[in-house]
C-alpha cells in the first residue's frame, strides 16, 4: 500500500499521456482526502502542475462526485481561488477492530471521516469464528443501509489482533481472540453473498498507517507504533513505508523477551513482553483480578491516586520503555506511538517511561519523540478504511466507473448526479 500523498509525479514523469492524466488526477485526490480542504493556489502550488491543468482535473473529479468546489473567500486584490473539498458521503468504506471484549464498526468516508461509529460487545464467545462473522454481516447491512443515497461502498476491512496472511486474509494465529488458521475473510466475503471486496489485516499494523497518516505521527518517516491491549499490537514505519517481511507478519512486537523468568506467555514461552504489560498484567499490577476488573477500573483507579495504583503505573511504564529502549536500537524512529492501554495511562506512566527508554543509544534516544496515540480507539477503524481506499486514490476514474456499472447498470450519470445533490 502507498502511504500518504508521496511519489505519483515521480511515476509520471516515466510514462505515457493517459497514464500523467491517471497519475494526476490521483495526486489532486490524495492531496485533499489526506490534507483536506484546499484551495487551487495550494493545489499548484504543492503539485507543481500549471492552473488549467488544475482546473480539468478537479472538474473530472467534480464529475465523478468525489469532491466539491466552493468559492474562496478573497484575501487582498485579485480573484478568490476556488476551495475543494472530498464529498465524504460519496464513497465509504465499512471498518471493522475486532478485540477480545468487542466489534468496532465504522462508516468511513472520503477524507478519512468517521461517519458513523458502533461499539458492539461479542454476541456469543468470540473463539467463535463463525458467530462474529454473522455479527460482522448484520453490521454491515445495518451501516449500509445508513448509507447516503447513491453513495457507493469501496469494500470491508478487518482488523484482527492477529498474523494474518495476505492477500487472502486467513487468520493465522490470534492467542487473544483464540483463532488459529480461521479463513476470516473468505468467510464474511460469503455472509455478505460476494457483494462487496473483503480484506483483513493486523490491528498493530493498522494503527501504525493511521497515525502516520491522520494522527500523532504526521509528517514522520520512520514510525514505531504500539497498542496495550489482552497483547500487544506492533506496527512498524520504515522511510514511510509499512513494513511487512518475508510473509507480511513483521511487527509482533509483543514477543520480545524482557523477563526470561517471568510469567507464561500465550504464544509458549516466558516473560514476553505482552505477557508483562498486556491488560491482565496491568490489572494485577494494581493489585486487582482480571477476571472481575478491565482496564478502565484501573485508569478509574489512577485518577484516584491510590498509592497501589501509583505503583502499578511505575511498574509498567518501566517495563513498557525496557521493551521500546530494544526496538528503538533497532528501528530508530523519530516517533514512538503509544496506543491502547499504553495510551490511556501514558501521562501517569511517563515517567518511568522515559528512564526506562533511557536505556537505549544515546544517539538513537536523541532523535525519537515519544507521545500518546491521537486516535485512540478509532486508529484501527482508521487504518482500517485506508486499505479499501487504495484503489479510488491510485485510479479514481476507473474505479468509480466500474462501481457505478456494477450499481447502477443504467444510470451512471443519474447516479453521480444523486451523489453530487445528496452532498
Ligand atoms: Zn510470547
């Protein structure tokens, strides 16, 4: 996946006219989906490109109902410049975080927007693979029909605390949702009577795209994400490029050793680090029972200033930053993203965090920031929508107009026209 607004001149500069054309109109579509609202001055001014070639583009993209134009308000002499704006309700995408306590649904609009937001608790047990793929599709038919007349929905993607194989989405190994070899995707591609393109990926991973495109890692290269959570979720960004291994499963950040003789991890060994500071491990740091407390007691419980809680937050924090002080050494990011858990206490737990990250190079520690997550729960939905958004941001024409055959046989133009009224 290409992250962000990068490298479409570049390609065009080696290929042919329809091929600048694509490459253009796809550079003006990613400028205001990932940076919003522009006006034409800033749209040549960031593209390179001349005003009327600006212009025909942004017209082509009028046409296919994926941004609006208005009038600019006039600063100083001369002509307003015209603002343009991604019409959020005219293509979607349906997202989904799926954890061990519940479903995450979101309608996601162009312009990475938050349409619509369910937060749902698991139906049945979620070790049943096939109950949450029947609760996903009832979701998905709920949100659907919320769904703007005429807008059209790109696909569904999963997030799953979990390796997951690409491109055909089985769910390798999930200790925390209990799923081993579990065929998510082509599961819920059937639920949904193979209407709509399926896809699934990590929940680390999908956190990671999302802050660094919409959330605390703006404008960095090299990104090291985070999530607390039953483990630990991992996502890592190389020189602004995910970054995936031999088999798409890098980033298990959670299995890094930092006790070798402390508590039994899901995966088989010992003192893995989301074994020592995954949720459970927090809530008996506060001196609490997993099976009766979740995480939000415990943050109830530092807001109280118990003196007990104020040392489970030390605890962690130093352990959290042992195992960051490691995969800063190897990473080097400029930006470390804490989410999940790590979010919620990160301003409680910093700062053990920071002597604990102390530990790694000097030159390595003088170069990264770390900071809490700014999506929070809604990174994953985020980043989630991203995937599905792929193909409308490489090849804008070619997919609205393959969408609109398909949804409406007869009446593409009609259809546009009921997109561009409805915004
Ligand atoms: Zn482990």
């Amino acid at each position: 996946m290409r992250l962000g607004t990068d490298d479409a001149k570049r390609r065009a500069e080696t290929s042919g006219q329809d091929e600048v054309r694509r490459a253009n109109v796809s550079t003006v579509l990613r400028l205001v989906h990932f940076g919003g609202a522009k006006t034409r001055s800033e749209i040549v001014a960031a593209t390179g490109l001349n005003r009327s070639t600006v212009g025909a583009l942004t017209a082509e993209l009028v046409r296919l109902g994926l941004i609006r134009e208005r009038r600019g308000e006039v600063v100083g002499k001369g002509r307003p410049s015209n603002v343009v704006e991604p019409v959020s309700q005219s293509v979607y995408v349906l997202a989904f975080d799926i954890t061990a306590g519940e479903v995450a649904a979101a309608r996601v609009g162009l312009g990475g927007y938050l349409l619509q937001v369910r937060r749902r608790l698991h139906q049945g047990p979620v070790q049943d693979v096939a109950g949450v793929v029947d609760h996903l599709a009832m979701l998905v038919r709920e949100m659907r029909a919320k769904a703007a007349p005429g807008s059209l929905c790109l696909g569904v993607v999963v997030s799953v605390p979990a390796s997951v194989r690409q491109p055909d989405g089985l769910v390798r190994r999930s200790p925390s949702l209990g799923w081993y070899e579990a065929p998510l995707v082509v599961m819920l591609a059937a639920a949904l009577g193979h209407e709509l393109p399926v896809a699934a990926g990590n929940d680390g991973d999908l956190g990671a795209v999302a802050e660094y495109l919409r959330g605390a890692a703006r404008g960095s290269r090299d990104v090291l994400y985070i999530r607390g959570q039953d483990g630990i979720g991992g996502g890592v960004i190389v020189d602004g490029e995910l970054l995936k291994g031999a088999g798409g499963y890098a980033g298990e950040l959670g299995h890094i050793v930092v006790r070798p003789e402390g508590r039994h991890c899901a995966c088989g060994a010992r003192g893995c680090w989301e074994a020592e500071t995954g949720d459970s491990a927090i809530i008996r740091a506060f001196g609490r029972n997993p099976h009766d407390s979740d995480i939000e007691d415990v943050i109830a419980d530092v807001a109280t200033g118990s003196r007990r809680a104020l040392s489970g937050v030390r605890k962690t924090g130093e352990i959290v930053g042992l195992g960051l002080a490691t995969l800063m050494n190897i990473f080097n990011p400029d930006t470390v993203v804490l989410g999940g858990s790590f979010g919620s206490l990160f301003p409680t737990m910093e700062p053990t965090l920071h002597a604990a990250v102390a530990r790694a190079l000097g030159p390595i520690r003088e170069q990264a920031t770390l900071v809490r997550s700014e999506l929070g729960s809604d990174a994953q939905l985020i980043g989630a929508a991203e995937v599905a958004f792929a193909d409308v941001l490489d090849h804008p024409v070619r997919t609205i107009e393959a969408l609109l055959a398909v949804a409406t046989p007869n009446a593409a133009e009609s259809n546009i026209k009921a997109i561009r009224a409805t915004s």
